[in-house]
C-alpha cells in the first residue's frame, strides 16, 4: 500500500508540475488507476482484518471467559464488526446497525409471550394461578427482609470476580472495590431499603445481551446459532449475591435433590450420568421411559453429547482399573495406562494378517493370565494334579518357568532374547539395561507387556512386540508340540 500510495504522490507531482490542469495528461491518468488500486487494497486489508476476527471468536470455546470478554468489549465497539451477516424473518441483513437491531427485534420476540394454539389450556390456567397466588404471597404477607450490614456489603463486594467486561452502565465490580466507605454506606443503604420494600430497581437488572456463536458447523447467519449471554449490572449481582448468601441453605434443603445446575457442590455433568443410565436401565429392562427437555435444541448439542459421553466412559474405566487392581492374575497387564477408544499395544501392533492375530492371540492370553499352563491345571483340580513342569520336571510350572526358565525350551528362547537383549541394548542406557536383564521379573514383564516401561517409546513398543509375540508364539508351539 505504501509503495502504492508513493508512486500515486509521484504521479501527481510530476502532473502539477507540467503546469496545466491536463486531464488528458499521462501523470494524471496514472495517478487515477493508482488510486483505484489504493481503495481496492484498503478494502481487502479490512475484509482480512474482518474475517480473521470472525474466525477467532467462530473457533471460541464457550469456557474461554478471558477472550470471551475481549470479544464482548470488541462487539461493543461501533467500528467493529462480529457477524456481517444475518438472516432473520426471511429477510437478509447485512448493515451493522441493522444486525444490532435485528438481535434487538429477535430477543424481544424471544422473551414475548406468545399463544400458542397447541397448548394445554388446563395447565396455563393452573400456572397462571400459581404465579397470581405467589405474587401475592410475596407481596402482601411476607415480613420485610432484615437490612444488611455494611460488612456483609463489603464482604459480597470483595468476593466477586475482576477483569469483567462493563455491564452497559459502563460499571464494573473494581469501581465497588476502590469506591471506599462513602460507596459502600449509600449501597448498604439502598440495597436495605430495596429488601425492606421487596423492590428491585429496574437499573439493577439491566443488562448488555451479547450473542455468542455456539459451536462450528452452525449456520453463522441464523440468530439461533447464538447463544445469549448477558453482562449484568455489578450493583445488581452484588444484591443478588446478598440475597443468596442468606437463603442458601434454605434452597438446597428444599430444592430436588437431583438438581445439579446452579447447587454449591454439584456439577450438572452428573445430571447426565443418572440421565444415561436411567435410559439404559430403562432399555435393559424394556420399561418405558419419558425425558422432557424444556430446552433440546441445546441440551443435544454436540458438545453435551461429547460431556456426557466422556463422563460415562471415565466411570467405566475407573471401576474397571478399580477391579482389575484387585486381581493378582493382572499383575503383568498394564492396565493403568488404558483410555477409553484406545487400543492395548499387544494388539494396536500386531496388524491384521491372520498369523500375526494368532500370535497376539497367545500374547494376550498371557498377559492376562488364561494362558493355562501346569499350575493352573493343578490349582484347578485342587492340586490333585502336579504343578511341575511337564517338559523338564524341574519345578513348577507358571509364566516365569515357561517363558524365561524351562531348559526343554532353551533352544526356542535363545534367538529371541538375543534379538531382544540387541535392540534393548540400542536405545536404553547402560543402566537401565542392567535392571532390565538382571531381573526375572523385568525380564518377564518387558516380555509380556513392555507398555508399562514409560522409557520405551511408541516405535520401540511397537519392535519390542514384535519380537515378544514371536518368542511367546513359538514358545507355545513347541511346547504343545512336545506335549503331544
Ligand atoms: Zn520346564
């Protein structure tokens, strides 16, 4: 742009400099085209500028509160804009101050009571009644609210979050906080005499509606794509706040007890979880089952789903860690390092061809100790059976005799270990060679399930179970083979 802008200053210098007010001049027919150009390049910057903007707060998570506030302060600044395109009772809206009018219109609509021909007429009336004798309750026969003291004010004040955006009034919670004694006294006072005469002032509850896009993959131009979320007064919170302080435990005592939003204590993550399995109970036992949800469009987003799903999996494989650590046959299996979707390592590195499925097949069986072998056979007949190795009757037979000790099946195991112990060698240190080799029981467990040697990485996992299905595959070949 820069260097545009020069040649187009040249050109009219050079023009002004031939004296005459030439239309026709070459300078001057330059200097046009060049700032034609400037203008179009203007436009691309800003249009840049724009979509980049667009893109950060499209890829915004909705926890994000710190650019979530950025984008909040960005939006209410005139210049700038979020959406530059809105479609909205069929009619496309693409000005900025006709979208800010439009979000005006649609919320308005939203929060305007409509009739609606397919409701139950009954249960209106029933509501209706409900909120005419609650109304009244409230209004005419309940005692004043006692009045709050200044260190109540002062203590609310100070508990309430920084660095948030300004509500519209311009107000934030830091102008309490360093407002000193003066402003704590008049707000001690007006909050009192709004408790003592059950009037909330308007000004307390107004707030500053902020559409936020919900998710990619939404339509960008269709207002209910947009989540509301509301910036409210901090004089207003602050109120609210005192309020719930001395009704908090009056509220959880008569509350449902299967209320998770909105509770101290409580996630509404757990909410989904008794949602979850009362639907598969429902469906094992084939009871019928009926979920109202005031609000589905939202609370089946993806996002929900993905919550409920993580949340359900985490259970899942937390009770089974749990179970698995009680079972002294797993000792071998590196089970602590399992996650829900992904796929143990004997397994995830064995392929598909069928004879290296076969392999894992034994792998697996003695990672997880079904493998059977002497000692199970005698443990099961109630040591009816000898335990003792059928192959060279030296002792027992178990994993470790089997795979490390047995000398029927020295032959078998020497080419494989070698070919473990080289590559082992290679991309361990010297140290960690030793405990590895030293030890039966490293030995043994690198044989069975290497995946718990955090030191290893991916590749060597992947080598190292290569060669151990191998061994383990071979060793149970000859062995049968033997026993025949
Ligand atoms: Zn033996």
């Amino acid at each position: 742009m820069t260097e545009i802008l020069n040649r187009s200053k040249y050109h009219y210098w050079m023009w002004r400099q031939e004296g005459t007010s030439d239309k026709l001049s070459i300078h001057y027919q330059q200097m046009r085209v060049l700032k034609k150009k400037l203008r179009s390049e203007q436009r691309k910057i800003e249009s840049a500028k724009r979509q980049s903007k667009f893109t950060d707060i499209m890829s915004l998570s909705d926890r994000n509160d710190k650019n979530f506030y950025t984008l909040i302060n960005n939006q209410r600044n005139l210049r700038s804009s979020v959406t530059s395109i809105l479609k909205y009772d069929n009619k496309i809206i693409n000005t900025e101050e006709e979208i800010l009018d439009t979000w005006a219109s649609y919320y308005e609509k939203l929060a305007t009571p409509v009739d609606n021909p397919d409701f139950d007429d009954t249960y209106k009336l029933i509501v209706e009644q409900d909120i005419s004798a609650l109304t009244d309750t409230y209004t005419n026969n309940r005692d004043t609210l006692a009045p709050v003291s200044e260190k109540e004010v002062v203590q609310i004040i100070n508990s309430l979050k920084n660095g948030k955006a300004p509500d519209a009034s311009r107000v934030t919670c830091e102008h309490l906080k360093f407002g000193g004694k003066t402003l704590s006294y008049v707000l001690t006072s007006i909050i009192t005499f709004s408790f003592s005469n059950h009037i909330i002032p308007t000004v307390f509850k107004n707030g500053l509606a902020c559409p936020v896009f919900k998710k990619k993959g939404k339509p960008k131009e269709d207002p209910g794509s947009y989540r509301k979320i509301t910036i409210t007064n901090p004089v207003g919170k602050l109120t609210e706040k005192l309020h719930l302080v001395r009704n908090k435990d009056n509220i959880s005592n008569i509350q449902s007890p299967l209320q998770k939003g909105f509770t101290q204590g409580e996630i509404p993550l757990v909410a989904a979880l008794i949602l979850t399995e009362l639907h598969t109970e429902a469906k094992e036992n084939g009871n019928p089952l009926i979920i109202a949800l005031t609000d589905a469009k939202s609370a089946f987003d993806s996002k929900w789903k993905k919550l409920v799903n993580s949340l359900v999996n985490y259970y899942w494989i937390t009770k089974l860690k749990s179970e698995a650590s009680e079972k002294s046959s797993l000792n071998l299996l590196n089970y602590t390092d399992a996650e829900f979707g992904s796929i143990h390592s004997i397994w995830n590195t064995c392929g598909s061809e069928p004879y290296s499925t076969l392999r894992a097949c034994i792998k697996s069986k003695l990672a997880c100790n079904t493998y059977t072998l002497q000692c199970d056979k005698s443990k099961f007949s109630k040591r009816q059976i000898s335990a003792i190795c059928p192959l060279c009757g030296i002792e027992d037979e178990n994993r470790l005799h089997f795979i490390l000790r047995c000398s029927s099946l020295d032959n078998v195991r020497n080419s494989f270990i070698q070919s473990l112990k080289t590559f082992i060698k290679d991309v361990v240190t010297t140290k960690l060679y030793d405990e590895l080799f030293s030890s039966e029981i490293n030995t043994l467990q690198l044989i069975i399930d290497c995946s718990v040697f955090h030191f290893l990485s991916r590749g060597d996992v992947f080598k190292v179970e290569c060669i151990t299905r191998g061994l383990c595959f071979k060793l149970h070949q000859v062995r049968s083979n033997l026993l025949r």
